[in-house]
C-alpha cells in the first residue's frame, strides 16, 4: 500500500467536477505530474479552498496524497490570470492547451507539461499572438510525450534545402520535395526548429512570421495525431 504523503507547491487546474452537495474533484497539473484530489466544503460560499481552485490561476495547494484520490487541505491563488477571463481567444487558446494535456497526461506524466502549460497561460496574458502560442505549445507538448521530428532530411534522406520545398508526408512522416500552395519553404521549417528548440517568450519574439503560422499549425497537428 502506498504511503500517504503531502505536496506543497504550485498546481493549475486541469479539470474540475462538483460532487455530493459542497465538494469536489479536481485534477491538477503540478510539477510533479497530475494530481487528483477531493476539495470538501469547496463549493461553499465561506470556503478557504474556493480561490485556490479557479482555471486560469496559478495556485499554491497542499495535498494530502495516498491510495486513491488526494484530499486537498489548503489552497489560495498565487496568480489569477485575468486578461484571459476577459479575452474570449485567449481563454480559447488556453482551454485547448490544457484539453490537450488532460488528453496526453493520461499515458505520459513529465514534469515538463506543467512548465509548457504554465508558459502558455503566461504569455496570453500579454500577447494577442494567439497562433504562435498554439504552434509552441503544440510542438513542446509533441515533444515531452516523445515523438521524433525529423526536421532535417527529406523523405529520401537528403538533408532539407533552403532551395526547395515541400509536402508533409504523413505515411513516411518525413517531408517529400513538392511544390505548391501548400508547400512548407525554408522559413516554414525554420520556425517549427525555433518553436521547438526555445522558450515561449523568446519564441515570441520572431517577428513577419504571421503568414507561416497556418502551415506550421497543421503540421504540428499532424504530430499530435501520431
């Protein structure tokens, strides 16, 4: 039988779900991996649990984990992103992120999704580059669950030209020489190389990059259908 232990650190929550007359369950992603825990009385008006158990917030809990669900013992806001409550694309953008990790962190556990998703929430607070937000988080998400990107030679094994372009071939997931209006050029695999290779604010600071973001969404959604 597992020991019971306590977590004291920093949570987002991934899900919430109201259970009996003034509890719930709610799944956090920490630093440590996801934790699934019951908040007792949280649904209460006077509750000391309630502000430390919002979306969108960056919280600091305690938990008393063992076999089965963790009881949550205390919990406040450390951070309350408000500009994404009040900005309908930026709650949308975050609400797809962290769907996406709920999905992926039934089968992975990395401490690394909860640095992707805490970045994400951050930089929506301060920028209206909703797609460059999704491009990152998709391609570091891709990555922590362990796919290889081959973002250097074609499907034939010569390396990627600046002088050529190409399709996505998702049968050899390799690139595949091709021109046309939906060819990735240079640029286009210059930018998913950056997304996945740096830090969400540094990647945000590229600058002409809007006309790329569509193509490169759709190939960092191809990886995550992998």
């Amino acid at each position: 039988m597992q020991d019971a232990r306590e977590y004291k650190g920093l949570a987002i929550v991934l899900s919430r779900t109201n259970y009996g007359e003034a509890d719930r369950i709610i799944h956090f992603l920490t630093p440590e991996g996801v934790m699934s825990v019951i908040a007792r009385g949280v649904r209460r008006e006077k509750s000391k649990l309630r502000g430390g158990c919002e979306p969108f917030a960056l919280n600091e809990v305690s938990v008393r984990s063992g076999k089965g669900l963790g009881s949550l013992r205390s919990a406040r806001a450390h951070h309350l992103y408000e500009r994404i409550i009040y900005n309908f694309e930026a709650m949308e953008v975050a609400a797809d992120v962290i769907k996406l990790l709920q999905k992926v962190t039934r089968d992975h556990d990395d401490p690394q999704f909860f640095e992707i998703l805490r970045q994400v929430l951050t930089e929506l607070e301060r920028t209206d580059n909703h797609q460059a937000v999704m491009l990152w988080a998709y391609l570091q998400v891709v990555g922590a669950v362990g796919t290889q990107l081959n973002l250097t030679h074609d499907s034939g094994g010569e390396a990627l030209s600046a002088a050529e372009q190409y399709i996505y071939n998702t049968d050899e997931h390799a690139f595949v020489r091709q021109s046309g209006s939906q060819s990735y050029t240079a640029r286009h695999i210059k930018l998913i190389r950056l997304a996945v290779a740096v830090d969400l604010a540094t990647f945000l600071k590229v600058d002409e990059a809007a006309d790329l973001l569509p193509l490169c969404l759709n190939y960092a959604r191809i990886q995550l259908q992998q």
